[in-house]
C-alpha cells in the first residue's frame, strides 16, 4: 500500500521530543503531549505532500540551510494558523473603544492613535479594532487619524489578511450595520473589505520571539489575544516587558484573560475591569 494511502505512523516518544523542541526555539511554542496528535497530524500531512515516510527523514529536511527554512515557513503555517473571528472578545474589544473615547472626550489625543495587533492571523482582529476606532472618531466628528499595525509569524494568513476578502459565515456572524458599512457582497457570495479601512492597516511578517522585529515606535494599545498561551511562563514576562518599551505613557496592553497571571512591571498597573485582562502604562 502507497504512503499516501497509509495510516501516519506514530510519533515515537523521542521523535515528539525532537520535533517539541524545534518549535519551541523557533516559535516560541510549547507543546503539551495532549498536542502530540495535533503536531502528529499536520507533520504527517505534509509529509505526504513530498513523500516522505519518515518523521526524521522530514526533520532533516527541515533543518537543512535556507531550503529547510522555506520548508518551514510552510510548516510553521499548519501549526499556527488559528480560527479567529470578527469582534472575537468583544469586552477587549470594547475596552479598547471606551479607552479612545475617554482620550477623545479629554482633549487627550496628540497626534496618532497608534494600535498593535500582535498574532493577527488573518486579520479579523485589526480589523475589528478598525472598524472600532474608526466609529469612535465619527461620533465625535473628528477626522481618523489612527493607524495599525498587525504581525503575524504565518504568511498565509497574513496573505487572506491582506486581501481583505472573507467568507460569508465570517461577516455575517457580525452586527449588520458594520457589515453594511464595511464590506462589499462579491458575485461568489464573498464579501471584501473596502479600502479605506485597509489602508489602515499595515501587516507584517514577524515572529514575537525575534524583539528588533517588534515595532519602534511608541503605542497607545498593545492587543495581543490568544498567543501567550503557547508559550512558557518566563517567556511571557519577557514579551509583556517588551511591551512595556513600546508603549506611550497612558498606553494599555490587552491580552487574553488568563493568559498571564503572575507577571508585574513597576511602570505597570493592571486594570480593574471584569472580563478583559489589561494593564495601563503609570
């Protein structure tokens, strides 16, 4: 019998280990063993793609100079690229409009309104932020004038991000009036971003482990949701406090609740607010 028509053989204990690790020091990412089927199943279809039989056969190849790097990055895409959805957690969301529209209503808006999107994937979260700050600019009849930017270590995703072109059961789950405003219904039942928001919205590759790839400039929001979970403890206190250094004085960093629970920074102070873990630059 053909390998493509073969069961995947078993990760052996060792080969689970060999393969862990590489995540681990490329990405960041620390596999469980509950997630040994998981990283079983997308090792093992690519596999089959190249025919390859062999889980170490495959690991040598990915290891291999810049050939292996390219193999990678189409690897690295199986294993991360996550189901996301519009307006996902919609008090982190929320807490965010409430912050600019704070600053507005105060006078308290110099120049920019800098957002970053850390762990894009394909971009519904930038863009729900967008479309966020974009109503809190309108209420108040002022001209936007904001700006994101959106990271993401796959680039496939950050390819369907940069389109802007969704399948209906992604836009309709959202409020009608912001599919109304927002999006164009296409002839194959897609619906596409208009451009003003896109423009709006700078994606780019990066990997959060690599901090020179991490933006320079100063932030009013850091939004990273879901993506410290896959990393060690210690790791996601060396990445909030790279946060920290971005972060305009007043800035906020929202992350997933839960997703840190033992981290402090002396120019930090966690906000007191149900449902959204946040943390405010003194």
């Amino acid at each position: 019998m053909i390998w493509s028509l073969q069961a995947a053989p078993d990760l052996t204990d060792q080969q689970f280990d060999q393969w862990s690790k590489l995540l681990e020091e490329r990405a960041g990412i620390c596999l469980s063993d509950q997630q040994r089927v998981f990283l079983q199943t997308q090792v093992s279809m690519r596999m089959r793609e190249l025919g390859h039989s062999d889980y170490s056969q495959y690991y040598n190849r990915v290891i291999d100079g810049v050939n292996g790097l390219m193999e990678w990055s189409v690897l690295i895409d199986r294993l991360v690229v996550k189901e996301t959805s519009f307006f996902r957690h919609k008090p982190s969301i929320d807490f965010v409009r409430n912050y600019l529209q704070e600053k507005i209503n105060n006078n308290d808006v110099n120049g920019s309104f800098d957002v970053w999107s850390v762990g894009c994937s394909s971009g519904e979260e930038p863009y729900s932020l967008g479309m966020t700050l974009n109503d809190c600019y309108e209420f108040a009849r002022r001209e936007p004038y904001y700006g994101i930017i959106a990271s993401d270590i796959s680039r496939a995703a950050l390819t369907i991000a940069k389109t802007g072109v969704y399948p209906q059961r992604k836009v309709e789950m959202m409020e009608p009036h912001y599919r109304q405003r927002y999006f164009s219904q296409l002839e194959n039942g897609r619906y596409q971003l208009g451009g003003a928001l896109k423009e709006r919205v700078c994606f780019n590759h990066a990997n959060v482990l690599n901090i020179s790839e991490m933006p320079t400039i100063k932030l009013d929001v850091i939004f990273c949701q879901n993506l410290l979970i896959y990393f060690r403890r210690w790791l996601r206190h060396e990445i909030m406090n790279a946060f920290v250094e971005r972060l305009k004085p007043g800035g906020i960093i929202v992350i997933g609740l839960g997703e840190v629970v033992d981290w402090v920074h002396r120019d930090i102070t966690r906000v007191a607010v149900d449902e959204v873990q946040a943390y405010t630059h003194k």
